[in-house]
C-alpha cells in the first residue's frame, strides 16, 4: 500500500486587506476582537449619552424600567433563596403569580445568572453589564460565522470579519430595541450561531453539538430565537443553491468568477444534487427538532401561560411608509412603529457593492441580492409580518424580527469585500445606491439632526479609505494602502455607531415614558417593607412608585404586576374590584383601598413621597412611612353561593360581596354638566370610581385627585376624595381632560365601623393558622367550617386544592379567588401550583434527550466505522484554515496524515 498523499498546503498569500497571512487562526482572531470592539462601541455609545452608570441619566425607558430591571432584581434574591416563592409561583407579584413562565420569558438567558455578582442596591449595573456582554457575544458569534464561510474558497480577512461582527451588534436594531428590551439579545446572538448550526447540518458535522446549540437560543429566549430560526432556514436555503457539499462552489458559482478549477493541491469539488440536498435538509430540521425538544420544559410552559394571558387588543398591521424604512438604514434614527435597519454606512456600503461586483460569482451575487431584497420586502407585507411573529401581530413595535434583515446584510457585505477591496466601479455603484436611498428618505419623520452628516461624513472617510485601496497594486509600496482602509474603515463604522447609539439614547429620553434611576427613594422604601414583612400572616404592600412592579424590586407581597403572562382571571378580577391597571391589563397597579386590604390580607401599606422632584438626571430621595391595620388572614370561610363578580356593575357591590358584608352606602349619583352630586351618611369617606375617567375629580373643599383613564390600555384606580360633610351632601367636581365616561355606580360612602365588624367577624371565623411553601399553601380552620374557604389569591389555571385528606383538584373559583368547598369536617386546605404544561414539557425534553443520546451514539458508531475502513494512522490537526480536507470539505480544521 502506497503512504497516504499530503494535501499540498495553499501558499500563505497576501491578505487582500493587507499584511501577510500569520500562523495564528483568524477564527478565533476575528470574534476575539469583535466582542470587545463591539463593547468599547457601546460603552462610548452610553457614555456620550451621558446615561447611567456612565452619566447622571437614567436608562429605564419604557419596560426597561417597569419589567427587566425589576425581574432582574428579583432573579437575583432568588437565586440566592431571599424569596418566598419558588420556580413554579411568585408570591410578591400579583396577590401570587406563576413564575416559571416568567423565567422563560424574560430570565432564562445564561447571561441572567451574572446578577449575583452585584450588589442587591445596583441592579442596574448589573442589567447594564449584561446587556453590554450579550451586546459583545453578538458581536463575537457574528464574526465567528463570517470568518468560517470561506469566500473564493479561502479563509477571508479576520479584521473586516470582526468589523462585520462588531457592525451586526451594534445595529439601529440594537441600539433602538435590544438595549432596551434586554431578553430580545438572546436573539441577536441566536442568529449567526443558528446560521452555524446550518454550516454544520451542510457539511454534515456536530451532530450533538448543533442541537445543543439549538437548545441554548430556544431557552434563552424562544420569541427572537423563533425569529433568529427563520433567518437561519432562508441563510441555509440560499447556502445549498450557491455551494456544493464541501462549502466549495460546483462549478464554481460560490467562489470569484473565472476559478472554476479547484486550486492545487485540493481535491475535486463534489456535485451538489438533489438527494444532497435532501439530506442536508433533513438533518438540519432534525438538528432544530432536537433542540426546541431540549428546550421545551420551558418553552411549552410559556406557550401554555400565552393561552391563560390577559388578551391585548387583536393589532392590525400597516406597514411603514416607504420613505421611513428607507429612513431607517440611516444613523441616529429611532422609532419603535418602523423598522431599525441602520447598520452603519460603511457596512451598508460594502452590503451594497454585491450586486456590482464582478469578482463575485454570478449566482452569489444573484442569490444573496436577491434575500436581502425579498426579507426587506417581507417586513412589508401582512402574511409575512405573521409568519416573522408566530401568526399574533405584536401590540407595539412589529418590527421585531429586524436583526435578522441586518445579519443578512452584514453577511452579504462579507461575500463582496472579504474576496479582497472591492473595486472601484463596484463602490461606486453601491455609493450610488446609497444616495438614492438617503434621498428616498428626506421625507422621513424619523430623520434626525444627525443622521445626515454623520452618514456623509462617514462615507466619506470610507471611500477616501477604499478607492485607493481597491486601486492598489501588488507591490510592497501599496501594501499599506489595504491596512489604512481597514484603519479608516473601523473608524467611520465605530464613529458612525458611537454618535447613532449616543443619539437613540437620547430620543428615547426624550420621546417616551421613562423610570428615575434606583436610589435612597427606593431603599428607604425597601428598608420599610423588610421592617413590616410578616408573611404569610398578612402581606405588605410597597405601594406605587414611578416605574412599576414595586414587590419585585424592593419585596414584599402586592397587588402590583406587569408580565406578559399576567393571567385574563387576574386582570379582570382586580379590574372589578376598582384597581386599576396599564398596558392593556398586563399590568395591575396597588390600590391604596381598606375594603380591598382586607380581601387580600393587606396588613402593612408603605406610602412614600419624593421629596423633590422626579428628574431624569437625578436618583429620586423620598420619605416612606408604614401603616399597619387589622386584616383577616390569607385563608377565610364564606357561605356556599353565587360565586361570580360582574366587572362592569359596580367596584363597590363588587368589593362588598367579596368581603361578605356590606360596607358602602352607594348614593343615587345626579349628574349636571361637570359636577356630581348625591347623599351619604355624614362622616363616610367618599370614594370615586371612573376607570375611564382622565381628569381630575374634587370634593367640594377638597384636594382634586387625578385620574388616568386611558382605555383600553390604562384603567384608573378608584381614590379616595374626602370625608362626607355633616349636612350629608357628596358634590363632586370633575376637570376633564376629554369627555368623561362614567360607570353608573361611580361613587361610594365607605362606613369604616363597618369595615372594621366585617374583618373581625372573617378574623374570627378564618384560618387559625396559614404555613406557605415556594409553590404552595395549608390553612388550619376552626372545626365545624362549612361553606367555601377562600384563599386570596386569584385563581389561575394550575392551582389544585383540597380539604383534610381529600385527593387534589383543579381549584375552584369563588368571585375570582381560589376557593375550596367545605363539608364541616374538614379543619385543613391546602393548595399546590404546577404551571400549565410543565408536565408535557418535561416529557418533550426527556424524549428530546434520548433522541440525542441515540443521535449521539449512531454518530461515535459511524465515525468508529469510518476510521475502521480508513487508511491506518493517526491524524493530526494543524489548525490551517486555508489547507482543504482531501473529501473536499470546508473543514474547521484541514486533517495531515502520519504514520505508514
């Protein structure tokens, strides 16, 4: 037998942006830069901005403020077991909420875990540093993938792989969206690495790793993995019609025009066919059904919580106008209603020059012009708009699904220029292209101050920088020429990305609603609440601050909730019972309200005031006070009867036949233009009920109250105005902001001597003794109880429930609460939670697993067999990038054979 032939290695050539080739590998090179390039961009970005923790202004805009950084704080205490609850329920948020839908939604990034390495008092630099790392593994895992699709068949340039890399992370996308919607940077970071998870079903490698992969983006945030996945299918399909099995072109359509012979000392290029094809596509579907399986105790547990949720209001789509997405490929521009497509004018540039490019082949050129194009279209049309969002239109910013549109073009960017500086004719008909673009966009109202001279002057500087080098010639004077263009090039990009950043930020300040900064308001708060605590023998309520979901960041047992998976029962029952709530019923606010403590068990209330005002640049100081007052506990006994509450009657009745007593007196209201009028008994406080109402309402002699009404999406509270004055007459006077929409029953007398018969008698008759697990919950009783014992929290589906040593069942409902009927012999209850579709999930995640153990297995006994049927010896891998595998594979690393 003849000694096994040496490939003959490629020459080390001139790298078409300049410098020799080194012995060092450019695929860790490339995402070894780009991850910190990318976070020094962002971070300068920040600090520009003057933002917190670079500057005095704070960062939570919108759900920044009001979601993640409050689940963040939380995730940190209970990783550490400073919480109630446990992965199943949260106990703080809601009256009791489920929490392991939660964690899938917004925390079960592997990035999330970085919390507790912060202190308890900085949650927010300790979401910041996450959303800069996840920024930065964007970057990274971008110039992984490109520097790994070898162009002209030969390893392209690290340095503009990592310019790339940094240029997809850095996106109007991210600057716009991700960085303030954090768990959505999973996603950015799930697309190139799911678009490797393709390379490797193509070349038919790691099939244990690709659907771990798969897995990881599917837990870390299924909703822009779904996304990220769809991106990575239309990346695999335009892969498999330009190359052949080996990464390689047949017939050269994937490499530079004109070398369609292999290069010497490589094998010949296998032909793509048809049943190739097939087979490529059946492992990567398989690939991506293994790890959505890995992921699915959590993703189906989510799907499951979707289906309880408090429904928005169905969205129909209306595409941007055309002259503000093409506004959107330009700098500095922000807007949640069109999509962020910036991704930095030198980047674009490059993107652009691949339909001019002759030195690319035709059917690259044609193929990945021709993706760019239909995804930009599809952002457009209604059918397709669903598909990008699993069939439900998105209540507020439909343009989620952008990224991928921008690691599409980064990568097109990759396959003109990484084959060398494209040529001038090139560049200039993509500087042509992007003129048109920019003036299809004057019109734009998303166009700001700065987005057209920083575009100029960054195109500016990289033509000055690619003209020259495109024009350079072989010889050692011109050699310097490509490492100047990648110099001027890396500064126009970051340049460019730095002001984009520092200018989003500061729209979003300016033009959307916003949280102060964490600071002695809040702790001071905190402190109180930790000093009032006594679960589970009543709650505390923190009560409202600017921001929202209060109980998570600064503890105790509230009303307050904003989540995705707030539940319709949850919604609709306190929206009964007078609370209010925003977005759309996500969210339900406390209610500073006797009658509604009492249900809930609300013994200690925090009321707290700024003492100066609430600024942007500023962390807020305030004063917090406890009131402490006599509830009935968690768990009270009722009479057995009608069990339903009628959210559009009255709050008050509605209260009323929670608690069991009758505690308002609720007047005939007259109304006569802007004023109210009706009789109470003297001494009652008068309580005002409008969830519509936006304006502010007064008593006569009194404080006016504001309310907020703002349907669907904000509902007001009802308040308290004042006291009922001797003669017995309620005159209410109404300021409205627009006309008013009143309930019929909009006013109530609420007699506290009453009240305080009621919760004596619940007191007397209640639970005895009430003991709380992470996800469950035992109640004592006085012997003898008949009638139904109601637990005060709201009943969702999960929740199973039992009296003494009765088997569980699905909890029943009693006016909303989780209610268990009792025979008289009973003297316990006890409630469990198990969320919805964790069972179902646990079982697609353990077939899952032993689907990959076997897919592990058949692979370790392929390749046995393979290297039984080889040549004898032992293979070594040089680690050599342009050196080619003699089956005429892409190989991550080219194999040399020794030995006989």
């Amino acid at each position: 037998m003849p000694p096994a032939a040496t490939p003959v290695p490629t020459p080390d050539r001139e790298g078409a942006w300049g410098g020799p080739r080194r012995a060092r590998d450019p695929r860790l090179l490339a995402p070894a830069v780009a991850g910190p390039l990318t976070a020094a961009v962002f971070v300068l970005a920040t600090a520009l901005a003057r933002s917190h923790p670079l500057g005095p202004y704070t960062r939570n805009v919108v759900d920044l403020g009001q979601q993640y950084l409050p689940y963040h704080a939380y995730w940190r205490a209970f990783l550490l077991g400073d919480t109630h609850g446990d992965a199943f329920l949260n106990w703080n948020s809601g009256f009791g909420a489920g929490f392991l839908g939660d964690i899938g939604t917004y925390l079960s990034s592997p990035f999330s875990l970085l919390v507790v390495l912060f202190p308890a008092d900085r949650p927010e630099l300790a979401l910041y540093a996450i959303t800069v790392l996840k920024i930065a593994a964007a970057g990274a895992a971008m110039a992984a993938l490109l520097i790994r699709l070898r162009p002209a068949d030969r390893t392209g340039p690290w340095p503009l792989a990592a310019l790339l890399g940094a240029a997809y992370a850095l996106s109007g996308w991210t600057f716009n969206h991700g960085a303030s919607v954090p768990m959505w940077l999973d996603g950015l970071i799930a697309f190139p690495l799911l678009c490797l998870v393709a390379e490797w079903a193509r070349a038919g490698r790691r099939p244990v790793l690709g659907p771990l992969v798969v897995a990881l983006a599917w837990t870390a945030n299924f909703y822009t993995a779904y996304m990220a996945t769809l991106g990575a299918a239309l990346f695999l399909a335009v892969r498999l019609f330009t190359t052949g099995p080996g990464g390689s072109a047949e017939a050269d359509p994937g490499t530079i025009a004109g070398a369609g012979a292999p290069a010497a000392g490589s094998a010949a290029v296998p032909k793509a066919t048809a049943r190739w094809r097939l087979a490529v596509l059946l492992r990567a579907g398989w690939t991506v059904g293994l790890g959505v399986g890995l992921a699915a105790p959590l993703v189906l547990v989510v799907f499951s919580g979707t289906k309880y949720a408090d429904p928005t209001p169905e969205t129909v789509f209306a595409p941007a106008s055309w002259a503000e997405l093409f506004g959107r490929f330009l700098p500095a521009t922000a807007d949640v209603d069109t999509p962020a497509l910036s991704i930095g004018t030198p980047a674009l540039l490059l993107a652009l020059t691949l339909p001019f490019n002759r030195a690319v082949a035709p059917r690259v050129r044609l193929a990945w012009t021709a993706l760019t194009v239909l995804v930009t279209l599809s952002l457009q049309w209604g059918p397709t708009h669903l598909l990008w969002h699993a069939g439900a239109s998105p209540n507020g910013n439909p343009y989620r699904q952008t990224f991928v549109l921008s690691g599409l073009l980064l990568i097109a960017a990759w396959f003109s220029a990484a084959p060398g500086v494209p040529r001038p004719a090139a560049l200039l008909g993509a500087t042509a292209l992007l003129g048109a673009l920019a003036l299809a966009a004057r019109t734009s109202a998303d166009i700001d101050a700065w987005s057209y001279p920083a575009a100029a002057a960054a195109l500016l500087l990289a033509l000055a920088a690619l003209l020259p080098a495109a024009r350079a010639g072989r010889s050692a004077a011109s050699r310097v020429l490509p490492v100047a263009a990648a110099v001027a090039l890396l500064a126009a990009q970051a340049g460019e990305a730095a002001v984009s950043g520092m200018r989003t930020e500061r729209q979003q300040r300016a033009d959307v609603a916003w949280a102060p900064r964490i600071g002695p308001w809040q702790r001071a708060v905190a402190a109180e609440v930790a000093r009032a605590d006594a679960w589970p023998a009543y709650r505390t309520d923190p009560g409202p601050l600017p921001g929202g979901n209060e109980p998570l960041l600064l503890g105790g047992e509230g009303a307050d909730a904003y989540s995705s998976l707030t539940t319709e029962n949850t919604s609709r029952t306190l929206d009964s019972l007078g609370f209010g709530h925003y977005a759309k019923g996500r969210h339900p606010e406390t209610l500073d309200n006797p009658v509604a403590d009492a249900i809930f068990s609300v013994g200690a209330r925090i009321r707290s005031e700024p003492t100066g005002p609430v600024r942007q640049d500023a962390a807020p100081r305030g004063t917090a006070t406890v009131t402490t007052t006599p509830v009935p506990p968690l768990v009270t006994v009722h009479p057995a009867g009608n069990a339903t509450v009628d959210p559009e009657d009255s709050a008050f009745r509605n209260q009323e036949l929670l608690l069991g007593s009758s505690v308002y007196a609720l007047p005939a209201v007259r109304r006569t233009g802007t004023t109210l009028t009706a009789r109470c008994p003297a001494g009652t406080e008068v309580w005002f009920w409008a969830p519509e109402y936006h304006g502010t309402a007064a008593l006569a002699g009194g404080a006016p109250a504001d309310f907020d009404g703002r349907p669907p999406a904000v509902r007001a509270p009802m308040r308290a105005l004042g006291t009922v004055p001797a003669g017995g007459e309620v005159r209410v006077r109404l300021v409205p902001e627009r006309a008013p929409a009143l309930p019929r029953q909009s006013v109530g007398c609420l007699d506290r001597a009453r009240l305080a018969a009621a919760v004596a008698r619940l007191t007397a008759t209640g639970a005895t003794e009430v003991t709380t697990t992470g996800h469950g919950l035992t109640a004592e009783l006085p012997p003898g109880s008949t009638g139904v014992a109601v637990v005060a929290v709201p009943r969702a589906t999960g929740w199973r429930c039992a009296a003494g040593d009765a088997a569980p069942v699905s909890a029943r409902s009693h006016r909303g609460l989780l209610a268990v009927p009792l025979d008289g012999r009973a003297t316990r209850v006890s409630c469990a939670f198990r969320p919805p579709g964790v069972r179902l999930g646990a079982a697609a995640g353990a077939a899952a697993l032993l689907a990959l153990l076997a897919t592990a297995l058949l692979a370790r006994h392929r390749a046995r067999r393979a290297g039984a049927g080889s040549h004898p010896g032992r293979q070594e891998f040089t680690g050599r990038p342009h050196e080619a595998r003699s089956s005429g594979r892409n190989a991550d690393y080219a194999p040399r054979r020794t030995g006989a």
